[in-house]
C-alpha cells in the first residue's frame, strides 16, 4: 500500500507553497500600490470608490503576477519526478526572486515617472527612448533623490527570497511514480487552465483577455486607472500589439460624410499665396498653467506665473483660453503640432505605422518651395526626432552633433548632462541657422531644458529661483532663452515676414488643482505671432488644439493646395465648429461648445460642462441633447484616424487614391 503522505502529500504541499507564494506576489504588488500612492496624491483630489478600484486591482495584478511567473509554473507542474531535487529547489527560488523583483522595480520606477505622463508606461516607452545615451544618468539621479523607493525595493526583494516556500525539495518526492504521474498531470491539467483564466481575467468563450483599456470600467477618472493598474501588465500586453483597427460605427462612406480629414481651401477664398516663413517652438513642458497672461483668473487675479517674456508676446499675438494638447508625450506632440495627427492609443511614429508616408506643415511647404529644417538640442536621433523630422518633409535635421561643429559656441560646454544642449545657447543657434537661410524657409524647434531632472545652467542659479514646483526654475529659464531668441531674431531680415507658433508638446508637473483635471492634463498654450501680419487678440470662445496649428498656419499663408490634417482652421472656422480631441487612459475625450464628452469606445461614460464646472464633478451622461451629437462626431473622427493610419492614407495622394 503506497504510503499517502509520500505519494500525495507532496501535492498539498505543492498547491500550499504556489498558494503562498503567489500571495507574496499579491503583498509586493500591493505595497507598490501604496506607495505609488502616496507619492502621487496630489493627482487623487477626489474622492476614491475603493470596493470598486480593488475588484479591478486583483484580476490585474492576477494576470500581470502569472504572465510574470508562468515559466516557474511550468517548473513546478510539469509531471517529471526528477525535478525534485535540490538544484531545482535553487534554481526555483532563483527565478521566482529574479522575476518578481523586477516586476517590482518597474512598478516603482512607474511611480516616478507617472507623474509626467499621468498614464502607467506601456512597451512603447522603449521605442520612445530607444535612442538615448544617458537613461543611464537619469535612472542614477532619480535613485538618488528617490532613496526611500530603492530601500522599499530591497526590503521586499530580501522578503521575497526569505518567505519563498519551495515546492521542490528533495524529501517530497513521491515514492509510486504511476500514481504521480496521474495526479501530477490531473493538478497540470486544471492549474494550467486556471492559469490560462487568470491570465485572461475571466472565465469563458465570451471573455476577451482583459486589456490596459478595461481598467476603465473601475474608476470613476481614466487617471485614476493607473491606482487599478500595474506597470508589469501595461508592458506585457502592449508589447507587439496592433493598435489601430476600424471600429467599424460607420460605413466608410459615411464616417467621411461625418468627419474628412482633407483640407482644401475654399473657391471662395481669394486669399493670394504669401510666401511667409514659418518659425515652430515646440518648448519642452511649457504648460498653460505656468504663463500668467493666460491665467488672469488664478489667485483671484493676483497670478503672475513664470513667463513674464511669454506674457508681453501673448499681448502682441493670437492666443486662446480653451487650448490643449492631443497627447501627454513628446512623441505625441511633435505629430500634433507638425502633421496634425492626435495620438490615439499609441504613439503612432513607435508603432509600424512609422513606415506610412506622412506629410506635414514642413513637407507641404516644401512642396512649393520653402527650405525646411528641424531642430533639436539633444543627441542626433534621440527620441526619434530626426526619422520622424526626414519622414513628413524637413531637409536638414540640426541636433547636438552640429552645435558641437559650430565654432561660435562651446560646443560640449554647453551640454546640460542629462538631455542636451542648454535653451539659451541653442535658441541662438538656432536664429543664427536660420539667418543663413534662403527665404522662404519652414523651421521647427524643439527645445529641452524645462525637462526632469529640472536643472539650469549654473550661473543662472541666483537668476532664476525655486518656484512652488522644482519645474518653475527650468520654465523661468526658458522663458529668458525665449527672450534672447526673439530679441536676436527681431534684427533680422526675415523677422517681419515670419510666422512664429509657440507651443507646448505637453504638460508637466502641476501646482493648482483645477490643472490636474482630466481636461486640464492637456492645457497646453497655442500662440501665434506674426508681426508682419499683426495677429493679436485673446479668444474666449473657440476651442484651440495641437492638431490646429498646421490647418491655421497654411491659411495664414493662402496655401492651396489640398492636404490631410485632422485639425481645422482656426482663422476661418466658426465657433461652433472648433474643437478638441485626446486620449486619457483608454477614454476619448471630445471638447466642443460648452461640453466635455468621454467615450471608451463602446459607450460615453462622461458628459461635463467644462466651463462652469471646472472640476468636472457633475457627470451629465444621459441628460443633455448635444451629447448625441458629439458622440456621432466622435466615432466619426475615431475610425476615419484607424483607417487612415492602418492602411496608409496619411497624405492628400494616398487617402484620394484609396476613395477610388
């Protein structure tokens, strides 16, 4: 008779210690939790529905901990005897530690980083970075000021290794081989579809594998999906993923009869062609909150913000009180502002959809004769800047490397050690490049300093001083790089027939509450300036956005010919006509007239009216008559962005060839 605590009793033993050590995983992935928020409170003002949030949290961190540890479940289920045995207890621990204690790390350094994003990070962020040289120095400084993180991170890897109970130790192994053969395979059979279930979130035929998107249904803000979410997860299930694919609301033929994406000028305009140059500031992190000109209502009125340069160009120049971004990322930006193509789901220019042929404002110029380039004072190629830059019509590309050559700068010297060259000095070369170029000329900017880890040049250090936020230095500093680019640049010849756009690609860091809303993540300023046109005035009414400024730049100049924007004019365009898109942790949202409308998808699940409930507390779904409306112009707008980006229709040429 086969002794039951030798045959079967290893399989108790088994199914406790998988027990246990995925509740390890649980405990690790929990603190994370906490300490992710704790560090970014200040982005929770409102209150949680936590019952909610953890039924959400759990099938999450289920799927995440056995994607994570489904090769140790491999090890331990497979029926093979000679497993049990001491190299296999060690290799079991190995691996286990090794696995989850990296799990750990990127959820910590999720927790940095989010507040940057407001988004968990997904496998984009390695294209996003790909190409930098110093993520090294960045990891570096930010454990250093993150100290706490790095012990956390110890004390749980130490706890993980210390609590482990291993399955596989020699004196478990069964004496009747026939019988755990049987058993083993039985225990394989249903763990393993357990696993499979767990994996997937849910059980059954009509349960999809959850995705980053279903956190959604958890949360009562997309921002707030991060707290159900972690980083491990958003990796995994975003690595190699399609993410453009026709919804299918509409026909073909009626989405375009809904939302076009051509632009063509009107028979009626008889606007003549001014072949004016083209100047584009795309300044890192400049968020709308920082410029007190365009702020008049903070502080009962008292609110004087970081910009005092930016401030008296807003007074010569066309701005707007509704403007906002269509991405939280520099890569979202540059399609934006350049190409007028939002970011939905995902960067497009990380995905394949990189290799589409796209135009821009720098390509369409170019096309009638305008010397285009684009500049950027980071390493050459970093971030993906100068493939895209060469892909949508720019001819020269000038990063670090051609600062360096120029024998009027300190080349190196001028290296800010962590990103690139400092704003001052490269905004001067920049002008110098510039004036060396034949008019008419198309140029963009793309400036680096108002970035993390927020340093300045030393001898600036007692010239521009700590704000209320460790950013407000860097942003006060750009905006004196800002003034000596624009006193240089107003010596020159081409200065009074030049358009200047100036522009965030995103927001950052945040002080005052109603900057931290759903909506107000993406408040960016839009600001054009043109002195030789004299475009001044401070719009109260229209709704202003990234995707905008291609649209409105080619109709300052009278340009006629048709291209593909997803913008619109915001020189002609009605009120009524203007307004906003971007995509918030899974969730459009639509700004237009007075509402701000959310829609995951499937459904709207939020309706506000943004301008007098500046924090978006009253959710209006159901209740109002334009919600119909918008959520018609939305779907419209959604799946005629899929077709065009999954079949190549990303230019005037190939989305008319594709009509035929």
């Amino acid at each position: 008779m086969v002794s039951e605590d030798k045959t079967t009793g290893f399989l108790k033993i088994q199914l406790i210690s998988i027990v246990w050590n995925i509740f390890l995983v649980f405990a690790a992935y929990f603190i994370c939790g906490l300490l992710f928020y704790f560090e970014n409170s200040g982005s929770y003002a409102n209150a949680l529905n936590l019952s909610l949030m953890f039924q959400g949290w759990w099938r999450f961190t289920l799927s995440a901990t056995l994607y994570t540890n489904i090769l140790l479940a491999v090890v331990y289920l497979i029926p093979l005897h000679y497993k049990y045995c001491k190299f296999a207890d060690v290799l079991g621990r190995i691996l286990f530690v090794t696995v989850n204690s990296i799990a750990i790390i990127v959820n910590l350094m999720d927790t940095v980083y989010f507040k940057y994003t407001g988004r968990r990070t997904d496998a984009s962020v390695f294209k996003e970075f790909g190409n930098e040289d110093n993520i090294g120095g960045i990891i570096g400084h930010e454990l250093l000021m993150h100290w706490y993180f790095v012990i956390a991170g110890i004390l749980l890897f130490y706890a993980l290794y210390k609590l482990y109970l291993s399955p596989l130790k020699s004196k478990y192994k069964p004496s009747s081989l026939p019988i755990y053969y049987a058993l083993q395979t039985i225990v394989l059979g249903a763990l393993g579809f357990g696993i499979v279930c767990g994996m997937r979130g849910g059980i059954g035929r009509q349960v999809r594998p959850i995705a980053v998107g279903n956190a959604n249904q958890y949360v009562n803000k997309p921002i707030e999906t991060a707290l159900v979410l972690n980083t491990p997860f958003c990796l995994i299930r975003t690595v190699g993923k399609n993410a453009y694919k026709n919804p299918q609301y509409f026909s073909d033929s009626e989405a375009e009869q809904i939302f076009c994406p051509i632009r063509q000028k009107n028979d009626a305009d008889t606007t003549a062609l001014k072949k004016m140059n083209v100047v584009v500031l795309i300044v890192e992190s400049f968020a709308k909150e920082h410029i007190g000109a365009l702020n008049k209502e903070l502080e009962d009125g008292r609110y004087e913000g970081y910009t005092p340069f930016v401030d008296s160009l807003v007074n010569e120049s066309l701005t707007f009180k509704y403007s906002y971004a269509n991405g939280r990322k520099s890569i979202d930006g540059m399609p934006s502002i350049l190409s007028s193509i939002p970011m939905f789901v995902e960067p497009f220019f990380v995905t394949p959809a990189a290799l589409n042929t796209v135009s821009g404002l720098a390509g369409e110029l170019k096309s009638i004769g305008y010397k285009t380039a684009f500049f950027h004072g980071a390493s050459n190629g970093s971030m993906g800047f100068e493939a895209f830059a060469k892909a949508t019509g720019f001819s020269e590309y000038y990063g670090r490397t051609e600062f360096d050559n120029d024998p009027n700068y300190k080349g190196e010297k001028e290296f800010d050690g962590n990103w690139g060259i400092w704003d001052e000095p490269f905004m001067q070369f920049y002008c110098d490049e510039m004036s060396r170029f034949k008019q008419p000329f198309m140029t963009a900017i793309f400036t680096v300093s108002s970035h993390h880890p927020f340093n300045i040049p030393e001898k600036y250090k007692n010239t521009f001083p700590e704000g209320k936020l460790e950013i407000h230095k860097c942003i006060r500093y750009t905006d004196y790089a800002l003034r000596r680019f624009f006193e240089s640049a107003s010596k020159q010849k081409w200065f009074n027939n030049t358009i200047f756009v100036l522009t965030a690609d995103h927001t950052n860091q945040k002080c005052h509450p109603v900057y931290e809303t759903d909506l107000n993540l993406y408040s960016v300023p839009i600001i054009f300036y043109a002195p030789g046109l004299k475009l001044k005035g401070y719009d109260t009414e229209k709704i202003a956005q990234q995707i905008d400024i291609m649209p409105t730049v080619l109709q300052l100049l009278g340009y006629d010919k048709p291209y593909l924007a997803f913008g619109k004019d915001l020189i002609n365009t009605p009120v009524e006509e203007t307004s906003a898109v971007n995509y918030n942790n899974g969730i459009y949202q639509y700004i237009k007239n007075d509402y701000m409308m959310q829609f995951d998808g499937t459904r709207v699940t939020g309706m506000y009216k943004f301008k007098t409930d500046l924090f978006l507390k009253q959710n209006l779904v159901g209740k109002v008559p334009e919600q119909a409306q918008m959520e018609k112009e939305l779907k419209a707008i959604i799946q005629q962005y899929m077709i065009t980006i999954s079949e190549d229709r990303l230019t005037y040429k190939t989305y008319s060839k594709a009509r035929k």
